[in-house]
C-alpha cells in the first residue's frame, strides 16, 4: 500500500496525445483503480509548487491497477503538464476518487453524451451502464473529424453510437443536442440522459431534454482546491439550494443547475490564469522551448524527443 | 531546594512584553508579528509565577499541562526540563503556546490574574517550544513494539496528538491526509505570521522520529473506507480526526458571485499552496482593494490580517455582536487593529450586490442591537429597523463557522448526530467498536487545543480498547545531566540510538 500513496509521486505509465491540446495519462495507483467508480475525479498536482487540477477519471483498470486521465491543455498548468507528464515521470500528487459515484444500476435505456473533452469521462458511465445491462446510446460531439478519438471504445459498450461533428466530416452534422434529438426520436422510453462537457454543451442538453422531461444529469467541474469539501470555492446553484460539487457531486440534475453562475464563476480567475500563462509562453519561448508537444501520431515515442522534462521546466 | 515563598507584592508586577514587530512594517510581509520571549524576558515572566499549592491553571488546560513544575524549572534555568514537563502532557508546545486562547483557559484561571495581569503562561510555552526545535529536543521514550497497528485520519492537531499517544506505547501507527502535506489546519488554515509552516514541520518530523508514518494524497472514505481499514488494510483501532470543514455560507442574495469566498479557501490559497507568492507557485488569490470579512472568530482575523498583507488598501470587519461577544483570540483582535482593519460591530450583511459582471459591487448590511440572551449565554443581536446602508467592497470573505464534512458519513455505516458530526460516547468511541473519533468532526469547530485534547482522550480509549498497558513513559527523569558515552541521558531515546 506504502508505495501507491507515498512521497514518491504517481508514476505515469502510458499517454496518448488525441490532438494538438489533448491528452491521456495512464497513472499506476492500484488502490485508485480499485475504488474508483464511474463519475468521479482526481485532484492533481504535477509539481511541488503546482496547482491542484480537479480531472474527471476516464477510464480504470482494476487488474492492472491503473487511472486514466484525459487533460486539455488549456491553462498554464494543463499546457506544461503537456510538456513535462511523459512516460516514466511521476505527478506530484494525485488524490482521489473524489464525488459521489454515478448510480449506473436499475436504468433500461440510457443516453451517454460526450462533447469535446467530455467524451473521455462519459465512457466509464457508458461502460458501466452497459455491464449493468441498460441499452446505451452514445452520443459523442467533436469539432472534425480529426479530433474524434475512442470511437471504438464506445463501440464497444453502445448498443447505439451517434457521432456529431460540427463541420460534418463525420458522424451528423451538428451538435450533441442534435444528437440527443436523433436518440430522442428513435426510442420513446429513455431513462436518463447523462451530459458531461463544457458548461454551455451541458445547459443545451439540458434544455433539449427539458420539455420531455427526461431524467438528464450533468457532471460538474468547476473550480477546486481540495475537493474534499473544506474550501466551499466549488458551490453552484442547484434549484434553490447552494451545492459543493465536490462533496455533493458532481453529479447533478441538469434541469436544476444555475448554468449561467457556473459559467461566470469558472472565469473568476480569468486575469490571473492568462497573466500565469503568458508568462509561461515566453520562459518557454526564452528557453527555446516549444510550447506545445508534437502529436504522437507523428512521433512514435515522444518521450525521446524530449529533453527530460523535469530537469528544464521545474528547477526547483 | 528550599525558595523564598514568593507574594502577589514581591513578583515584577508588570508582565513582560515581548517584542513585536511594527505594524506598519509587518502588513507587508507574512513574518510572525510575536518575536516571542527571550530567555532574560522568560526568566523574569517565571518569576511572576506564585507557585500555588493548588494551582487552578493545570486545571484550567484542556490538556492539564503541569504548568507550574514547567515554570519552575525554567526559573531553575533547566529549559530543556521544562519542556520535559511540557512534552509529557502535550507533544505541539511550539504551536500551543501561540494559538491557544490562553485568556480563557490557563491564563484566565491564574490566581496572579486577580489582582494584576496573568502569567504569561503561553508566552513562556512558547519559549521552551521554540527552544526545543532550536535544539532539536525530542521525547522519544524507547518502546518495544506492542504489534498494534493504529490508523489515523487527518493529520490536524487531533490527529498528530493521538499520533502521539499511540506510538509512545510502540504501537505501528499510520496518519493519513488527503492533502499533499500534512498538518491540516495547522498549514491550510493559521498563517505564517501567526504560526510558521517550519514550527509545524519541526512537530511533524517529531513524530516521525516516534516512529509515526504520513502518507499523503489518501482521501479515506473514498481511496478506502473506515470499514476496509478495520476490516481488510489490518488496522487493530482507527482514530478520526477530520476536521469539521464545510464552511457556512451566508445565506443571503448574491453569495455566490465572483469575488465572495469563504475564508478556508482565501486562507488554504494563501498558506498551504502559497498563493501569496503567485506566479512563482501557479495557484491564484483573488485580490480585492475593499475586503469585508464577515464573521470575527479567529479565523475572520487570519482572513483580515493576509487581505492586507496581499495588499488590501481597506479592510473591514463585519460583525453582528459587539468586541465582547467576538469569540478570537484577545491577541488577534488586537493585532487586527494595530494593522489598520476596521471593525464595524453590530452589524449584519443583508445582500450582496454586483456590478453587472458578475462580481462584487458592494454589500448592503444592516445595523443590530442586541436583545435578550440566547442559549449560548451570549445577548442575541436583533436588527434594527430601517437602519440598512449600502457598503462599498470588492471582496467578500466569510467566516461564520463551518458545518460537518459529509465524506466520512457519505461512505461508512458511522452513526452520525443530528448535525452530521459523527456520535461519540464519552470515551470518543464511534458506534463501530474500535473506531474512535475526535476534534471538529465530533464537536464542530472548536481550537487546536480542544482537538489535541480529544486526541488524546481517543488514544486512552483505543488503548483501554486494545488493552495496551501505559508504559508511564511520561515520567521526567530528575537526575543531573550525565552523558553515556557522549549520549545524553536525557535524551530518553537513547536505547533506541544504541540499538541503531
């Protein structure tokens, strides 16, 4: 047990890099892998005098007691655990499973919708509702179709696999609430609609539900510290009541949540992250260093193609 | 060794001030305002001790520190046996001697206190704690290994003090902290100026050389349950110590918007992942010009004094009683005014108000007077009608108490009361045998001091529980120093070190 949640850090064993600001880690935590549950986060630090970045668990693997972990870069410190999270290197901390678990069990037919990054955290849902034998419909929303990634993983647990794009270079043309629409008039009897993604994709499910009032739930990520449910910097507004999306969730009822406070809430550091990561842009840039990694799909090992990035990017 | 018998006319009448430093000066930095005694001041503080029969401070500590025989020996100038007597009742003198609210309970009970100023009691704590990190002192009886494996959760001083009960004895003892350092609310929640990070970790690498392991990043209750502990992960007693740490909210329009915070976020921001040193630590501090904080408790104080060492230009402090009622630290109140916040007593927000944007404009509060006496003996305060203004406030932070952490009664079959803290019996056993529970998470917020004490009480329970016989380890040694082949003697791990 000693050696999972010691100082040593969490070693990352694998990663894939879906495009250009997206990326997996595959991180060894056994005991993490056997706890966690479809719906819950982590909370990461990937250095001493880094930030703690609440992530929704993408996928885990019980047998060979691995957490995966599906990051956009985005922000100074998503942007430089881009560069630095490879293969062989360790996060600082990584706690978890935080949330209350997505109950899975009881459903018939259920729609699982992902947008964008959202699609990594949906699909443990997806699975699980499939193995608690429910009839799932995915319906998964990207920009083109060349940011599409595990499509067959989806296929895999989907009874039913709706792919939305915005452009139309595959799957519909159109967003995931078009998608749900489809769903929608295919079968009169769904369950439950789960969203995970941005806010603004969240809220229109939502309302495309709404009218019929299907079950829809939403998974929340706002801004965290410890996410154990301490600092209260996670509220939102859910019907009349104030929740903590850490303790309370993240799962929520979509028809309920305050959208537009959660959105205005998300940008409250908005100055301070672009200052944080402008500053970082041009160390990087001082440092004749890239800021961004190449694509994987281009470079079979790009671990090697890196200096070690613990050596230049933290110091001390 | 007979002594002149000392009276309340022949003691320095004036207690010994200590140096601190200069208002102006300190609002912009975060070093500790209390310089703390030196020992010509500590000597002099001793001698204002009585030395009474029958002492009601030993009474008055929730920990039943044998002050006077502490006091004694530092008049005898034996520091290093003062802190002996210290250590065998509370193992964090360093961080008890600052943060405890001595005016109400050792200090408050000191007979010197009738007539003239108590004794410095926390002051004099304080010194023998600082000298003991600076000469790296530690009480580590030897023990042999009793086979008992004890879990703790949470690393606050509840935690660390039952950490300490249960490995004197030899027992394999583990803490666990869902954060990435431990320490709890002695990192996350007291600032440096009042408490250093580097007092907590010379505490915390005592305990380590008692044998207590850390281990970091472990959210118990969801990494693995109170039940697993016992039941699967081999633990013979499990110690909770969470904390309460679910921060009321205001309860009023508007307390969502941008730029209202609760104090254990400005506070866990600011000290643990050292927002004030923002960029060079990536976590952000909202910065506001006008901070009001709600709330004056202790922590409303912390709030107050690290808005203007972030660089405030005002700070206000709202509250709805008057200074007497105000439960912080005397010292705290006083310090908060020598820095320039402004009080605002008998006053109560009403709505928060924002400019459009989703953040804070201003605050529109109303004026109270306080009525009848409620059931906590305090007079309750009424608002006054029509008496509502409009307040000018960019930042909002509240610190009107916390409610209990859900997690630990979310993923275990614990009894919990009606409030959601878990339900002890008088021993601070849980309603699941060998599972004790102590500090916040069983009363709500109370002090440091009262969790160390709950601590304590929790690890005599597990130890009755486990029927671990008391080594007495605590018995100070009274020999003159001798050294054994240039190993202190006093050093009462000295077997262990001759072993390794």
């Amino acid at each position: 047990m000693g050696e999972a949640i010691s100082g040593a850090g969490f070693k990352i064993l694998a990663r894939e890099d879906f495009s250009d600001v997206t990326y997996s880690l595959v991180v060894h935590h056994p005991l993490m892998a056997k706890a966690a549950q479809p719906g819950q986060f982590v909370i990461v630090m990937s250095h001493e005098s880094g930030e703690r970045i609440p992530l929704t668990i993408a996928d885990f693997d019980r047998k060979k007691g691995t957490v995966t972990l599906v990051v956009q870069a985005v922000g100074k410190s998503t942007k430089e655990m881009q560069q630095t999270c490879q293969v062989g290197t360790s996060l600082y901390g990584m706690v978890g499973p935080m949330g209350i678990p997505s109950p899975l069990k009881g459903k018939k037919k259920v729609v699982c919708v992902g947008g964008g990054l959202g699609v990594a955290p949906i699909y443990p849902q997806a699975r699980g509702f499939k193995e608690n034998g429910a009839y799932v419909i995915g319906v998964l929303g990207f920009r083109n179709k060349n940011l599409i990634f595990w499509a067959d993983k989806f296929r895999a647990c989907c009874d039913e696999l709706i792919l939305c794009t915005d452009d139309g270079s595959a799957g519909i043309k159109g967003f995931v609430n078009d998608g749900i629409k489809l769903a929608m008039q295919g079968h009169n009897d769904i369950d439950e609609v789960v969203a995970i993604g941005p806010p603004i994709m969240m809220k229109a499910c939502a309302e495309t539900t709404r009218a019929a009032g299907i079950k829809t739930i939403v998974s929340l990520n706002p801004i965290m510290v410890d996410g154990t449910g301490m600092c209260g910097g996670c509220r939102v507004k859910i019907g009349d009541e104030i929740k903590f999306a850490c303790v309370d969730g993240p799962d929520f009822d979509g028809h309920k949540v305050d959208f537009n406070d959660l959105m205005t809430r998300l940008k409250r550091y908005a100055a301070e992250e672009k200052a944080a990561l402008d500053r970082w842009s041009e160390n990087c840039r001082m440092m004749n260093m890239t800021p961004a990694v190449t694509r994987a799909s281009e470079d079979a090992d790009p671990a090697a193609a890196l200096p070690d990035p613990f050596e230049e990017a933290l110091g001390g | 060794m007979a002594k002149k018998k000392k009276t309340i006319r022949s003691i320095p009448q004036q207690r010994t001030a200590v140096r601190e430093l200069d208002p102006q000066v300190r609002v912009k930095n975060f070093e500790e305002v209390n310089c703390g005694y030196t020992l010509d001041q500590a000597l002099n503080e001793a001698e204002r001790c009585l030395m009474c029969p029958d002492p009601a401070c030993i009474a008055g500590c929730p920990v039943n520190i044998n002050i006077p025989k502490f006091i004694d020996a530092i008049t005898a100038k034996n520091i290093r046996g003062a802190y002996d007597v210290i250590a065998a009742s509370n193992l964090l003198a360093a961080v008890c001697g600052r943060v405890c609210p001595q005016e109400t309970q050792c200090e408050g009970v000191c007979v010197v206190g009738e007539s003239l100023e108590p004794v410095g009691i926390g002051r004099l704590e304080r010194f023998v704690g600082d000298q003991a990190i600076k000469e790296k002192w530690t009480n580590v009886p030897y023990a042999a290994p009793s086979g008992f494996k004890i879990g703790i959760v949470g690393s606050g001083p509840a935690g660390m003090a039952c950490a300490a009960d249960m490995a004197k004895p030899g027992c394999d003892v583990t803490v666990f902290e869902a954060f990435h350092e431990p320490g709890g609310v002695l990192k996350y929640g007291i600032p440096d100026f009042r408490l250093p990070n580097s007092v907590v970790d010379a505490e915390i690498a005592n305990l380590r050389k008692l044998g207590v392991k850390f281990e970091c990043n472990t959210l118990v209750g969801r990494l693995f349950t109170i039940e697993q502990m016992r039941d699967e992960l081999g633990f013979d007693a499990v110690f909770i110590g969470t904390g309460a740490g679910y921060p009321s909210m205001l309860g009023i329009p508007g307390d969502t918007l941008n730029g209202v915070l609760s104090a254990n976020e400005l506070l866990t921001r600011c000290n643990l992942m050292r927002a004030k040193e923002f960029p060079n630590y990536d976590t952000p501090i909202p910065l506001g010009k006008r901070v009001a904080v709600i709330g004056a408790g202790n922590t409303a104080m912390d709030a107050m004094r690290v808005c203007l060492r972030l660089g405030a230009e005002k700070v206000y402090c709202i509250y709805r009683r008057t200074r007497a009622e105000c439960p912080a630290r005397a010292e705290e109140v006083h310090h908060a005014m020598e820095e320039g916040v402004e009080f605002h007593w008998l006053t109560a927000p009403v709505e928060v108000l924002d400019d459009g944007k989703g953040n804070v404009r201003a605050m529109r509060c109303i004026k109270m007077e306080l009525g009848e006496p409620d059931d906590s003996g305090r007079r309750r305060p009424v608002p006054v009608k029509g008496s509502e203004f409009e307040f000018e406030t960019d930042q909002i932070v509240f610190a009107i108490g916390t409610n209990a952490n859900p997690i630990i009664g979310q993923t275990s079959k614990l009894k919990l009361n009606k409030r959601g803290y878990i339900a002890t019996d008088e021993n601070l056993a849980t309603s699941m045998a060998g599972v004790y529970a102590g500090g916040d998470i069983v009363t709500g917020a109370a002090t440091v001091i009262q969790a160390m004490g709950a601590g304590r009480k929790a690890a005599r329970g597990m130890k009755n529980y486990l029927r671990i016989r008391d080594t007495g380890a605590e018995a100070a040694p009274e020999s003159p120093v001798a050294t054994f082949f240039g190993i202190d003697l006093r050093e009462r791990n000295y077997a262990r070190i001759r072993a390794a």
